[in-house]
C-alpha cells in the first residue's frame, strides 16, 4: 500500500519534471529538427505535409512483388514518403489484397492483368487504378526494377504538387537510355569545377569509409530518372584502374545499385602503359588490346552492372591515340569491345581541340575542332560506343550555337553533354538557372536530314535510329549539406534529370515543380521564385558576356568567375573575340572567315552566314563588325554591350529584395543563405557592369549616348 501511494506520486512528480523539461526543450527540438529538415539536404524530396485526407484515401498497404534490393528500396520510399506527406502508415506487405498499391515488373503481374496493358519500354513505368485477380489496386509497375522507382517517385511527385490521382492511367517512358551524371570529383577529395565542397565519394586517395551521402544522392538522382553516374574526373587519375583500387569503387556501386543507379568510371588512354606496366598503349598493339580486355573482366567480376568507362583523350594534355597516329574511333573501338560481354559503354568525349593555337592565324578557330576531329569518323564507332558532345563548339559558355557535330553524326551514338555545376554561369554564386537555355539547345533544328532535326531528338538518338543516346550532366555535387553549395542551384540538378527523361518538358514546368517541391504551397514564394530562376539566366547573360554572342567574358585563364574580358584574345586557347579599337567579334563565315558555319547542314550555315539573318543574339559569335554596326534591333553594337550591363546589373539588384519579400515565408536557414548569395550577386554584377564597359569604352573611345560610363570606369 505505502509503495502504491507512493509510486504514483513519485511517476507524478517525474511526469510532471519531464513535462517541464520537454515544454522547455521542445522549441529547441522543433527549432533543431526544421532547420535539419531545411538543410536543402532532401532537396525537392521533402515530402511536406498536405492537408488533404482525401487523398488515396482508398489504399492502406503497399504490395511489393518482388525482393530485389531495387523493389525493395522502392517499397520503403514509397511508405516513407506518403506517411511524412499524409501522416498515414501503410504497412509493406507481400501478399495481394484491395486497397493495395502494387509495385512490381511486368513479368512479375498476372498474365491477365499483363494482357490488358501496353507495356513501357525499358526504365519505363505505368501508374494505372485497376483491378487484380478481383481486388482494386494502384498499379506501379514498371518494365524493370528501375521502372518501378521511378514510377514510385512519380505518384509521390503527383501526391507532393496535388495532382489527380483518381482513375490514374500513365504510361511513361524516358527518352534515352543514358541519363547520366558525371562528376569532376578527384581521389584527394578535390572536385574539378565544384562549387559545393569536397567530394561526397573520394578523400585521401581512397573512396570515404561511410557513403550515407552517396546513398542519399542517389536517391535524389533516381527520383529525376538519372541512371548512370560517372564518380571520378575526366581527368582521370590513373589509379582508378588499379587492383588495389577496384574494391573500393565497387563499394560505391553497392550503395548506387540500391536505386538503379549505375556506376562508371573516367579512365585514362595511357593505363595500359601507366597501370598496366607494358611498354605501349598504342590502341592496335595485341597487349594493350589483351590489356584492357583483362582489365573490362576484372571490375565486372566485381560490379556486374558497371555502366562503362569515360574517356577524354587527345584533350587539354591528356594522353591520346594521336600518340600512335590512330583515329579516336580506333581508341574508342578496342575499348569498348572489351565492355562489350558485359553490356558496358564506352563514352569517347569529342572536347578535343588544341589549346596552342596561333592567335596570329585569322583562320584557326577552336570551335571548329569537335566537327574536324569526329565528323569524318561517323559511322566508325562500335555499337557500344558513344560520343559525347558539349553543347556548343567552345566549352559551357553563357551562349553559344549548337555544336554542328551533333547533326553530323548519324551512323555513330552520341550523347549530349550538358554542365549543371556552373562554371562559367557564376560558380553557384551567382543565380542561373539554365534550363531555358538547355531547351533552346534541345529545340534548336540542326536540319540534319532535311529538316524537323531538333537537337533533343538526335541526342536521345531517334532520329538516327541509334540503339545508345542520352543526355549527360556534368554535376559535381559535394558535402555542403545542400549539395551545390547554393539552394537555388539545386534546380539546374532537378530540371536536367526531368529533361534528359523529357526534353518536351518546358523549363518553366520544371521549375514550377521544383519549386513547389523545395519550397512548399504558398502562391508567393512560388511565383517569385519561378520567375527569379526563369530571368536569371539572361539577367546573368546581359551583365556578363552580353546578348550578341561574346561568350561569357570571364577570366579564361584564371578562376572562370571574375569579369576578365582581355583574357579571351592574344593566347593559345582559341576563346577569342577579336576585339580592337574598331571593331568586335570572331569572322567564322565561310566567306571570309574561319569556315566554321560551313560545318552546319545548308539551310543553318545559310541562316548565320548572312547578317541579314544572323540573329543579333550570336552575331559576334559568327561575325567580326565594327562597333557602329546596327543590329536587327535598331541599336549599335556598342550601345547595346553598354545598355545590356545596365539592365542586367540592375535586374540583378531586384532579385535580392524580391527574395527579400519572402522573410517569414520560407524557413530562416535557407532565406537567409540564399538572400546572403542574392546580395552578393547584386554587388558581383555592378562589378561585371563597370569592368566590361569601361573595357569596351576605352578600347572603342565610342562614348555611352546615355553618357553613364565615365562616370564608373575603373581604370581608364
Ligand atoms: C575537367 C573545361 C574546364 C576543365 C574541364 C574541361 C573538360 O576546360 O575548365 O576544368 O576539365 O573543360 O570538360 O574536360
């Protein structure tokens, strides 16, 4: 009796001394969780509460068919993300029963139910209401485990922006079969390029001892679609092909597996010499053919699903078939034969150029090198080879025309190579969104085989009925808890995994999901947000290189960031401009120029070979004018290069007080990192305006008929 009295008083004062302690802490424990959950770590994967018991009200389980690792994961995403947006628990379970969301292959569906439906293709996925051996269920099937992860992150990407989910019946099937990531990220943990910090998969020399990062990264990449992901540096360090080094990578495949993602490596064209200790890697020597072919058995017997290898030869000082006097497509060839027994590619990159060129020689032009290296090899390339292609001739500038080798190659697989890390659009400091421009690229018709030859067609390889296309991204995510290092930039890595899945997507449907996802409902921060990322990339354009087609008039020899205009002429690297007292631009007609328009297909080299046609948007990509000129606008050349850097700096400046409009809308974490970069970007863009035009003011002696300029020239 005494302990029973005594007992419950006691549990009293202790409940009551955990009360008081958890109503003092728990501000603090919500404070704590919100800002884990706004890191920006889960990106658009938040899976925010919504407000709606109506939804799939109707199902309260989920059925996986299947136990791979891949179905599995699927199912668990699945629970995870509907009991954190819908607060219900749907338990996993194996056996059939109504009411159930159903996941699984095609081949693993009753014959009957399988009979009534049109099959996706590979990767591809259904999501349809229906019924199964007489019970009501939600189908996610897909063509293969992968298929069903994305199908998965589809319905849940359908839950998160409201969208109809009664009478659900969708087909969806990707574009291409390469959808990949690549990532600059070196074996000491430095990133080539990277804005984000060090590198998620390599410290020391050595893959990192605990890969939670590089789970949840894939994760992120299965949900936009992506399937490969190339880890090391295209430059590639030559230890990634060691025995030692091989279990080790096949460490980082465990973890990518996990979500359909596959694992590939950059790999350098000397190793059969470096690593391999034989005295040549000349591609046609039996030994180094034996070579790579012993070293292709090696990694598969250890990753069996290991995508292929990367190559860049012949490029920026790397080692290359040049060395023996053979073509890339021998390079290319005697590689990916060995992948061949195991289903791997081998992606030869077309960035080869000289970067010693004679600035002197008014008919030398880097832009030409891609097309003058691989074009005349079309139709030489093995079937599981691929050349990937940077988008425009020069190298990720803020605008350049479509690469010319993109139309020319027909018989060979290629894959478009696009860079989502920003290194020459403001390095993550600076807000550029590029969708719009990768649309612009993917709808721009080469008129390669008489017309209707959009770029985002030959690259997903249906135009020329090529069994390999795609679309890859150079991403170089790192361990900033937000990945690239600026929240806002998180939206290029979204729009290019939803884009290499459609191209038809518009940009602005992929930011107004992006946004809805990373930011949640409210109608003002989706508005201002949309439309802040939306002008952001010719804001950045217009303060930067301008909108007549100079490049991205940084510093080319330096950090790629800062305004440097005097870098791009008088050296080896062929960025040129050819600008002088008179006049600005590069002469790349077949006229009089460097011949490079001569590579497009007729009716395109007609259209920028004549300044009547020329838009005014490249024109001095294509044509050398003099200041005076009058653009398609009614403006001169100088007028415009002065007004564009106003406009655009002075664009600059709204976005940090539209951002600002925000405060007490979005979480405090991410407001104010972002607001901190906006400002930022606000000051870096008076900088770029002043820089520029004082550049272009003294070298013209061409006054602003605004009269501005004196008045801010840094250095006269
Ligand atoms: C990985 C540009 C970059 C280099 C990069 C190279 C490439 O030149 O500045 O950092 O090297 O492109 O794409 O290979």
């Amino acid at each position: 009796m005494a302990l029973e009295s005594v007992e419950p008083a006691t549990k009293s004062t202790g409940a009551r001394f955990f009360r008081r302690v958890a109503s003092l802490l728990l501000p603090i424990v919500i404070s704590l969780v919100t800002a884990r959950a706004e890191s920006g770590h889960d990106a658009w994967l938040r899976y925010a509460p919504i407000h709606d018991a109506s939804v799939l009200q109707k199902y309260d389980r989920i059925v996986v068919l299947g136990e791979t690792e891949v179905l599995q994961s699927a199912g668990t995403e699945l629970a995870r993300g509907l009991q954190s947006m819908l607060g219900r628990t749907l338990p996993l379970q194996k056996e059939m029963s109504s009411g159930a969301i159903v996941l699984g292959i095609l081949p693993s569906l009753p014959k009957q139910l399988r009979n009534r439906l049109l099959a996706p293709a590979t990767d591809g996925y259904l999501l349809k209401t229906t019924t199964m051996q007489g019970r009501r269920v939600l189908l996610v099937a897909g063509a293969n485990d992968r298929g069903v992860t994305y199908g998965v992150f589809a319905l849940l990407r359908h839950v998160a922006l409201h969208q109809t989910l009664d009478a659900l019946d969708e087909r969806q099937n990707p574009s291409a079969s390469i959808r990949w990531t690549n990532e600059w990220d070196n074996l000491d943990g430095s990133i080539e390029r990277g804005y984000g910090g060090r590198s998620i998969f390599f410290s020391a020399g050595n893959v990192l001892p605990e890969l939670s990062k590089v789970r949840d990264y894939a994760r992120l990449l299965a949900s936009v679609g992506i399937n490969g992901c190339v880890v090391n540096n295209v430059n590639a360090d030559t230890r990634i092909l060691t025995s030692e080094f091989i279990p080790q990578l096949a460490r980082l495949a465990n973890v990518f597996r996990t979500w359909g993602v596959r694992l590939a490596i950059a790999v350098d064209f000397a190793s059969p010499k470096t690593v391999g200790g034989l005295n040549t890697f000349d591609p046609q020597d039996p030994a180094v053919i034996a070579w790579w072919q012993r070293k292709s058995d090696e990694i598969y017997r250890v990753i069996p699903d290991l995508g292929g290898f990367l190559m860049k030869a012949d490029s920026e000082g790397r080692s290359g078939p040049s060395a023996y006097g053979r073509t890339h497509a021998q390079a290319a060839n005697v590689i990916a034969r060995a992948l061949k027994p195991y289903g791997g590619v081998l992606i030869y990159r077309a960035f080869v150029y000289n970067h010693h060129l004679d600035w002197n020689d008014l008919k030398a032009d880097r832009a030409r090198a891609a097309y003058d290296n691989f074009a005349s090899l079309d139709g030489s390339f093995d079937d599981n080879a691929v050349v990937q292609i940077k988008y425009g001739p020069i190298d990720f500038q803020v605008r350049e025309p479509v690469s010319p080798l993109i139309g020319a190659l027909r018989h060979t697989n290629q894959v478009l190579e696009l860079q989502i890390t920003q290194e020459y659009t403001g390095q993550q400091r600076h807000l550029c969104f590029l969708a719009p421009m990768w649309k612009e690229i993917f709808d721009f018709d080469l008129h390669a085989n008489g017309g209707n030859t959009p770029v985002g067609e030959i690259a997903s390889g249906r135009t020329f009925h090529r069994p390999v296309g795609g679309f890859v991204g150079v991403a170089d995510v790192g361990q900033d808890e937000n990945w690239l290092g600026f929240d806002l930039a998180q939206a290029n890595l979204y729009a290019f995994g939803r884009l290499a899945w459609n191209p038809a997507l518009s940009a602005r449907q992929t930011i107004e999901q992006w946004t809805h996802l990373t930011f949640g409902d409210d109608p003002k921060v989706n508005k201002t947000i949309v439309e802040m990322q939306l002008e952001s990339w010719p804001v950045y354009e217009k303060y930067t290189g301008s909108p007549l087609g100079l490049q991205s008039l940084t510093n080319i020899v330096g950090d790629h960031f800062s305004p440097g205009p005097e870098s791009a002429d008088r050296n080896g690297w062929g960025q040129w401009i050819r600008a002088d007292h008179l006049g600005v631009g590069m002469d790349r007609t077949s006229g009089t120029g460097t011949g490079f328009i001569g590579q497009y297909s007729p009716p395109v080299a007609g259209y920028y070979e004549s300044l009547r046609t020329c838009p005014d948007n490249l024109l001095l990509f294509f044509h050398h004018v003099p200041y005076t000129y009058v653009l398609h606008s009614g403006k001169s050349v100088i007028q415009t290069i002065f007004d564009s850097h106003y406009e655009g700096a002075d664009e600059a400046q709204g976005f940090s007080s539209r951002w600002k409009s925000l405060e007490g809308r979005i979480d405090d974490t991410r407001f104010r990192a972002v607001l901190s970069r906006l400002e930022y970007q606000a000051e870096q863009a008076k900088l770029w305006r002043d820089t520029i035009n004082g550049w272009f003011f003294s070298l013209s002696a061409i006054a602003d008929a605004k009269g501005r300029i004196g008045a801010t020239v840094p250095h006269s």
